[in-house]
C-alpha cells in the first residue's frame, strides 16, 4: 500500500489486499488489515470494506482483530462480490510498529510525560509488541511489581534504599504508559483494563507515601513522621474524592476528568494559566521525576515537606471541583460532558 495517511476519506471505503498474508501480517501482534481498519476510521470512514483479491478468506484471528479495530463507531464489511468494489480504495501507508504507537499518544499527558515518560515508554512499548501473546495487563503487572521493588527498597534499604526507590517510583512512572499504549495498539482498550490500571496506580501511590514516611522517620528522626502522616492523610482523601466523583461520572477507571474540569471551567485567560499551571505540578509524572531528582542531589531531609505542600495543592484542586461536578452529574446545573466525557482511546485492557 502507497503512503497517503493525511488524505481524507468518505464515509464507506475499500481497504485492498493483494491475499490474505498480506491482510494478516502481524504489526505489533495485530493484523494489518485491522491497523488499515482503525486508519480509515480515524480519518471519519463509517462503513469498512476489507478487499482480499485473491479471493482467500481470514483467519478467524484477523478478523477478531479488524472487528477490534472498527470499535463501536464504525461497520466492517469483507467483500465477497465484486459489487463493493465500485466503493474508493484508500490507501493508508506502510504500517510500522514505531507508527502503531506513535498513534496511541494521549492529550492528557502532563509536562514531564509528554517530553520524558512518553518518548521511552513509547520505545519499551514497540519492543513489548513484538513479544507474542502479549496483553495489556502483562504490562500493568510490570508497574505492579517495579512498585513492590520501590516498597521495600524504601523500607529496608537505608539512604540507598531511598535513592532506589526514588529511581523505582520514576521508573513505575514512566512504565505506567506501557499498559494504555499496548492497548491502544491492539485495539484492546476497556472499562475494566482502564480500572486496574488506576487501581495499581493508586495503591503504588499511597504505598509510596506510607513506605517513604517510615524510611525518613528512621534515618531523620519523627519531624518527618508528622510531614509524612500529613500527605498520607490528604493524598487518601484526595483519591477517595477523586475515585468518587469518577464513579459519579460512570468512569470509575478514569482519574483524568479533574484536567479536563479546569480546561473547561478556565478555557482561557490568566485564570486557565494558573490552573493549568497546578494540574501539571501536582500530577504524579511531576512528582515522581521531582522526587527523584531530590534523592539524587542529596535533599532527603525536605522530601516529605516538599510533598506535603504538593498533596496540600493538590487536594485543594480536588475539593474545588467536587461540588461544581457532583451538581453536574446530577444535572442541577447545565452539564460539563464537554469537559468530562472519557476520550475512549485512553481506555487499557
């Protein structure tokens, strides 16, 4: 197929596949009739012809996959008459692995994930799609097990311990994109995958609070058990406003709704400035990489107070949003779906 990805397309195309090895040639271990599949219907194709010339048929697989790849928004035909035939051919370009995940970016990434923690955990993600067999929570359960190495490296292992788990927590960061691109990528995003990602995200949260609160107290002494105590206590409440509110919406596996809420209420202006400015610095990208650079040039002291002014920050951001979203959801005032709708392509399995 000729490269001419940025054409625009009518509403029913034809994708055209010299055979059937050709349609279900594996590109990050999905076929790549169902890339051509999820191509068109990005670029506004509701109707979906896969074309095999040679008159073979797909394998069960392949098809699995297209079906996968036209989503809920779009109807995937296979013809077996020359009459769809009349319909106009696309052509969507070489698919590559590295332009599988280039596709799979999310606008809801935060400063230090869009130029750090994305560009490596697209690269670990092209890698991964080559194993066979892989899913989405394979890569989920990696964060998990990075984050139980971050517990007890803060926990047992003394100053390097926490420089460690410092390093750790960076890394289960930085991974955390893993799962959501894996997914995106195969076409295997859901509701349920996108709930156990946040779960292991938040319990890797709070278990670092608790696990870095212990592991200071021991080498510093108990101002930094009352510093940590502190965050604890406001990060749990913060998470379980937020896992709230994500249930009041009917996404209880999306935490992502609270930048979208201030995108909507402060479009722009200075008032979108500052706000846009404090989603970012309390986001957990930021934090993380921030917490590892403060282990590594000696500051260990001041972490936890450091991380208390964040969790102090951000659950004011949180209580600010509960009663404007709660009376949305319950439709007392005019509803913010504009800003709390769930981009779907988010979503992991």
């Amino acid at each position: 197929m000729a490269s001419r990805t940025d054409a625009p397309v009518g509403s029913e195309v034809r994708l055209v596949f010299p055979g059937a090895a050709a349609a279900e040639r594996l590109v990050a271990g999905v076929a790549v009739a169902a890339h051509a599949t999820a191509h068109a219907r990005r670029h506004g194709a509701h109707q979906i012809w896969i074309d095999v010339q040679d008159g073979g048929r797909l394998s069960p697989e392949a098809v699995d996959d297209v079906r996968r790849a036209g989503g809920a928004d779009a109807s995937v035909h296979f013809v077996v008459d020359h009459e769809a035939r009349r319909l106009k051919a696309i052509e969507t370009g070489p698919i590559t692995i590295a332009g599988v995940v280039e596709a799979t970016g999310k606008p809801s990434d935060g400063l230090v994930s869009r130029w750090i923690n994305r560009p490596v955990s697209r690269r670990v993600s092209a890698l991964a799609l080559r194993i066979p067999g892989l899913r989405p929570w394979h890569a989920t359960a990696v964060v998990g097990l990075v984050g139980a190495a971050m517990i007890l490296s803060l926990l047992f292992g003394g100053y390097p311990g926490l420089v460690a788990g410092g390093l750790l927590f960076q890394a289960a960061s930085l991974l955390d994109g893993v799962d959501g691109e894996v997914a995106r990528a195969t076409y295997r995003s859901s509701a349920g995958g996108a709930l156990l990602d946040t779960s292991v995200d938040m319990t890797i949260n709070v278990s670092f609070f608790i696990a870095v609160t212990i592991g200071l107290t021991q080498l510093y002494g108990q101002s930094q058990a009352l510093a940590g105590g502190i965050a604890i206590i406001l990060v749990v409440v913060g998470l379980s406003l937020m896992a709230l509110l994500a249930r009041r919406l009917g996404k209880p596996g999306d935490l992502n709704f609270l930048k979208r809420f201030y995108e909507r209420r402060f479009p722009t202006g200075l008032a979108a400035k500052i706000t846009d400015a404090l989603v970012v610095v309390t986001s957990r990208d930021f934090f993380a990489f921030l917490f590892a650079l403060i282990i590594l040039v000696g500051g260990g002291r001041v972490i936890l107070f450091t991380l208390c002014g964040f969790a102090m920050l951000w659950l004011f951001l949180v209580l600010c949003a509960v009663r404007p979203i709660l009376r949305a959801s319950a439709g007392v005032t005019e509803p913010l779906t504009g800003g709390l709708t769930v981009d779907d392509t988010t979503r992991l399995a």
